[in-house]
C-alpha cells in the first residue's frame, strides 16, 4: 500500500494568528485530489488554514467532507500528494465513539499514549481535561451511563487532551437537542479560547457555522466553492449582518433562505456519516 505522504509541523501549542504578518498555515491542500474508483470525491481542491483559525465547512450530503477531514486526520492514504498538517491531530465524530467496557476517565486517557506517563499522571490529565468540559465529576462513570452531551463533552476532552494544533469536528453535535447543543457552541468556543487549536468544524447548520466560525466554506463538486470571512464579534445574534451571510452561505447550497426566519436554526438535510 501506498504510504500516506504527510507532512507534519510542530504547531502543537499555537497563538492566535497576527493580524498582518504572512502566517506559515496550520492546514495546506493544493490541487488535492481523492477519488474511489470513479468517484472523483475531492478534484483539485485548495485550502489553507492558519494556526488557531477556526474554520467551518458546509457541503450538501455526499459533497465530500467527511472524506476531507479524514484525509487531514491522516486516516486515509494520500498517495504521494502533499498534505500538511499539524503533527497533533485530534478528531470528534457525530458519535462519541468511547469504549464502553473502559470508565470514562480511561476514554479520555485514550489520548495519551506516552509510555512515560505513570498511571496516575495520566488520570490527573484526563480529571484536568473533564473538568474543563465540566464532567469532574463523572471520572469512574461508565459510557453507557452518560447523556448524549456529556458523551460529547467526554469526545472533546479525549480530543484535547493531547492539545492538538489541529482539531477535526465532523458534525460532532448533529444528534444533540438545540438546547444542548448551543451549550456545547459555548464549550467550544471556550475550549477553543484557551487550548487555540486550528479548527475544522463540518455541519450541516449554518447557524452554528456562522456562530462558531472565523471562516465558512462550502464544498461542491470538489473544491472550496466559495468562502465567507466572519468578522461579527462573538457571542453573534442573528442580526441584519448575520441574516445576510446566512442568505449568502444558502444560496451557495442552493437553498433560498424564507424571508421569515429570523433568529430561527437553519440546517438543510443531513446523510450518512461515514464511519
Ligand atoms: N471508503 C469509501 N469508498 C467508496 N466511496 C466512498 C468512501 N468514502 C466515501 N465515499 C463516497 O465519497 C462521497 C463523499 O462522501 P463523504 O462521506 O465524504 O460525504 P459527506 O460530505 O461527508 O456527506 P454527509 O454530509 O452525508 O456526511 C460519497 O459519494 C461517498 O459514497
Ligand atoms: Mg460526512
């Protein structure tokens, strides 16, 4: 088999890009191409992300994103196409995916494969990490025990525990209740804050696009169809400037944004996630 080419830099700890230098970017794609048999998925698609940038990704179902961020992950081969990367990399899936015959302290522990670390050094980090998505208390919890958000919230702390210079989301609140899921907005936000990791998001939402992201792309036939930076401070209300996006970011997935859905979610339909 071919070997995966992945270039990796050290960006595990990174701070936020500034604002007028050239910055060395986190993520770069150039004319990268992945296609099985036939199906020519990604087609020459370029993308660049920058250290501590958060990035989130729209695309109708089937457009190729998972396919995309399991390439940056470096779960699928890249024949001997360039990809870099952050050497750290952590991923969150639409489901939490934790072992259930480990407690959740153990899940989290998951990330920290460093020989070095005494067993009791390797919890103190997974308690810091579940503290930090407040489940302090649910260290010896077994999985099947946890709520869908704190499953989530368990997700995120095995991902960040290793303190990725790259963190991958794919649609990793797409099954939660909007009342749990604008919390976990909030947690990510604040996780993103405090650790800066480069972030791709995918969604199906783009609310939660427009409410998390520095940048939003849309992925189709291949390639980053077109982009929108989002300047609008954080927390964002669905203001007029946040409504025009949303009709913008629509109309790239060729859905027409109804007149009266102010302050309203919007997420156009979801598919299968590959696992
Ligand atoms: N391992 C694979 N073998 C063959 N085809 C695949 C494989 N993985 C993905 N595909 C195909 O690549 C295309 C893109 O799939 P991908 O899962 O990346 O889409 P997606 O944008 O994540 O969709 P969704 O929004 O439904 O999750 C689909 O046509 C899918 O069938
Ligand atoms: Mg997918």
């Amino acid at each position: 088999m071919v070997q995966p080419r992945i270039r990796r830099r050290a960006f595990d700890t990174v701070s936020p890009a500034p604002a007028a230098a050239p910055v060395t970017p986190a993520v770069k794609l150039t004319g990268f191409v992945r296609q099985f048999g036939q199906n020519r998925v990604i087609d020459g698609l370029d993308l660049s992300i920058a250290p501590g940038e958060f990035v989130a990704l729209l695309g109708a179902s089937g457009s190729g994103k998972t396919t995309l961020l399991r390439t940056l992950a470096g779960l699928d081969p890249v024949g001997d196409q360039d990809v870099t990367t952050p050497s750290t990399r952590a991923v969150v899936f639409q489901d939490a995916r934790l072992l259930p015959w480990k407690k959740v302290w153990r899940n989290v522990a998951l990330g920290l494969k460093d020989p070095g670390f005494r067993k009791g050094a390797v919890r103190a980090r997974a308690e810091a990490a579940l503290k930090e998505v407040g489940l302090g208390h649910r260290l010896d919890a077994w999985p099947s025990t946890l709520s869908g958000g704190e499953a989530q919230r368990t997700a995120l702390a095995r991902a960040l525990v290793r303190e990725p210079g790259l963190l991958l989301l794919d649609e990793p609140f797409a099954a939660l209740d909007a009342l749990t899921r604008l919390k976990m907005h909030d947690l990510v936000l604040n996780l993103w804050h405090e650790h800066r990791p480069a972030v791709l998001l995918v969604t199906h939402d783009v609310d939660e696009a427009i409410a998390l992201a520095d940048r939003v792309l849309v992925l189709n036939k291949g390639r980053i169809a077109a982009e929108e930076k989002i300047t609008l401070e954080r927390p964002r209300a669905p203001d007029a400037r946040f409504q025009a996006i949303r009709r913008r970011l629509l109309g790239h997935l060729g859905v027409e944004a109804p007149a009266s859905h102010e302050g309203a979610l919007i997420a156009f339909p979801t598919g299968e996630a590959v696992q």
